[in-house]
C-alpha cells in the first residue's frame, strides 16, 4: 500500500525519513536492547533524547537564553488555561484577539480566571480576516495580550506580530510554529501542540521568557505551574518520552533540509500554486481575505453541496485525503503543514483543474 496525501488540520503528516528512522530505531534504541517507549524517563538515553530535542528546537528557532523551552501535555487546550492561571496580576486583566474558533475556547477558558478584554475581533465577517492590532488598543495594565498566530479552521494567520511594548505577547502557534522564521524575543510565551509541524499528538511545546515563570499562586496545581516543569527541567512526571523523541527526529530533519528559511521558501511556494489555483477557478472559491490568508491551512468552497461531495470522492481516489472542511466553514480544507511535499499540492491543484474541466 502506498502512502497517500493527508491533507489532515492535525494530527497530520510526518516526515517520511523521520517515520522510517523511527521504524528503524523501534525495537533497538542504539544498542539498548529496548524501544524509546521502554525507556525509563530518567535514562541516560533518555536525558540525551530530550536535551537533544530542546538544543534541536532553540538552533531552529534561534531561542534566546532567557527563554525556557517545556515539554508538557494537555495540549494546546491546557494552555489555554495556564496561561492565565500563571500570569495574571492583582488586576486580573488580559487583552485577546478575537480570530476564530481557538481564540475564542482560550477566551472562554481565561474567563474562568481573568476579565477579559476582546480588544480586536473579526467575528463580524465570520473570521475571514486579521484584525488590526495597535499599541493604543492595548490596556497597559493588562497582564498580557492573547493572540492565535495561525487559525487552522478558518485559514486566516498573522502576517506581521502586533506590537504589544511592555505587555507580553502570548501566542497559540500550534498550527503554525516551525512554518516559517519568526523573532521569538516578540513573545512572552508561545505555545504549540505538537500534532501539526513538531510530531506526534501527546506533547506540547510551551517557550517561555524567565521572568513569566513563579508568578503562579499558592492555588495552583503543581501539575498547572509552569516553574514546576522550569525548575524540574520538564521532567516533574513522566514526560511523553516518545513524542519528544520524534520531536527530536523532526527538529535534525527540519535542520537538515535548510532549517525555518527553507520551510518558509516552500511553505510560500506551495500555498501560492494552491491560493492561485483558487483564484484562477470558475468553481472553486477562497472564503478568506487575501492579505489574511494563512500558509498552512486553505480553505476553498465550490457552489454546492453535492461538488463539494463529488470532488472529495474523486480526489480521494487519487490518494489525496482527509479534505473535507471544517463543519464551520464547509466545502474543502487543505493543511499543508511541512510535511506535506510539493508533489502532494500539485497533485491536488491537477485533480482540482481536471474535476472542473469535467463539470460543467
Ligand atoms: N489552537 C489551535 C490553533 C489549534 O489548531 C488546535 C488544535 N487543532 C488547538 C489550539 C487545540 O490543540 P490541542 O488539541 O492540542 O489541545
């Protein structure tokens, strides 16, 4: 059987070399008679997986050393609720930026323990577009301002950070990190599920500035603290100690191929023959605004129901999968995460010009 184009918003594709070296590496890790999985956590094996995995993702990044990389879990949803759990102050204020579906479950988690303040929305034109964020829309006392770089179901993504000054920007980049370069000293905090550009589903990658951990209150479960993980070196409980390992397999991959410069030439590359494709389309439609339009997920409609059907059993056929929208938005969603090759978008934009020709 051969491998097919899943064009899953996540989990999604890996890269096929990190796949097969896993598959190598499975039953015998380096001569230990064991497989990652069975590895103790405590390990010296595994002490080097996981250092390895951190030093792998700061050479990508280019993390500064006043930021503290954490391997967790909960995914992206527990950030959603640590975030303000471990930064709010006596004021208990946080800024967000209202962009679709995952901004608004961090609100709605943040309003637990926050008030907060929607300063920017575009949830009048259903989230098709990046509002403007300014300085002055920021409330200085703020403990922080809340932003979705990239949002996987309505295919909208930052084109340039905002400008907080002196209040720390926290972003959600879990379907964006690793896509292209990016200046992490913009950021307080950002995090990431790893089910999209970093691997498998069961870790999550939180980079933090030092001076945002120990904030957290005496209320706060051990587990929820982020000065646990900082001071324990991700390694308070047992971390997901086989999806760091591929997280480590991913990041020497990404680094091998050229590193965020050469995601990003691709990334662009690939989404710009789909988004053309799109565009040059009597059937297919982009619902998103064009100066809005993320790389990483695309979504297109065709007029009716019954084509979007159609064109989803042909392309299936073809080995292209997992293409039907997200129920909020409808018609197709292609994610075109790193993994996802040249070949795979080409395929799909040949069957999308191909389908049209033959319905009329
Ligand atoms: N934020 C964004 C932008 C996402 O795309 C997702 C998952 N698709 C989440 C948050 C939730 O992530 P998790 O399932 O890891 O909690």
């Amino acid at each position: 059987m051969e491998r097919i184009f899943n064009f899953s918003a996540g989990p999604s594709m890996l890269p096929l070399p990190v796949l097969e070296q896993a598959q190598k590496e499975l039953t015998n890790y380096k001569g230990s008679g064991m497989s990652v999985m069975e590895l103790s956590h405590r390990s010296k094996l595994f002490t080097d997986i996981i250092e390895g995995a951190e030093q792998g993702l700061r050479d990508l990044m280019q993390i500064p050393d006043n930021y503290k990389v954490l391997f967790l879990q909960g995914g992206a949803s527990q950030q959603f609720a640590m975030v303000p759990m471990n930064l709010l102050g006596p004021d208990k204020k946080a800024d967000y930026v209202n962009t679709g579906s995952w901004s608004k479950k961090a609100m709605k988690e943040a309003e637990r323990f926050a008030d907060v303040n929607v300063i920017a929305s575009s949830a009048d034109k259903n989230f098709t577009y990046i509002p403007e964020v300014s300085k002055d829309m920021i409330d200085p006392e703020a403990s922080y301002v809340h932003i979705t770089t990239n949002n996987t179901i309505e295919g909208t993504a930052f084109r340039h950070m905002p400008d907080t000054g002196d209040v720390p920007l926290v972003a959600d980049m879990s379907s964006n990190i690793l896509s292209e370069e990016i200046d992490v000293s913009k950021f307080g905090i950002i995090y990431a599920g790893a089910q999209k550009n970093i691997g498998p589903a069961g870790l999550t990658v939180v980079i933090i500035r030092e001076d945002l951990i120990g904030h957290a209150g005496e209320d706060v479960p051990a587990m929820l603290n982020y000065k646990t993980h900082s001071d324990a070196g991700s390694l308070y409980n047992t971390p997901p100690t086989f999806a760091v390992y591929m997280a480590k397999l991913v990041f020497e991959y990404i680094k091998e191929s050229g590193g965020l410069k050469e995601m990003e030439r691709v990334n662009r590359d690939k989404a710009e023959l789909l988004y053309l494709t799109i565009e040059e389309s009597g059937l297919f439609t982009s619902p998103v605004e064009k100066k809005s339009r993320s790389l990483m997920n695309i979504p297109f409609v065709s007029p009716s129901e019954e084509t979007d059907a159609a064109f989803l059993e042909g392309a299936k056929q073809r080995g292209l999968e997992t293409l039907k929208g997200h129920r909020s938005v409808g018609g197709m969603r292609a994610s075109i995460y790193n993994a996802m090759p040249k070949e795979g978008v080409q395929t799909l934009v040949d069957f999308m010009n191909e389908f049209e020709k033959n319905h009329k």
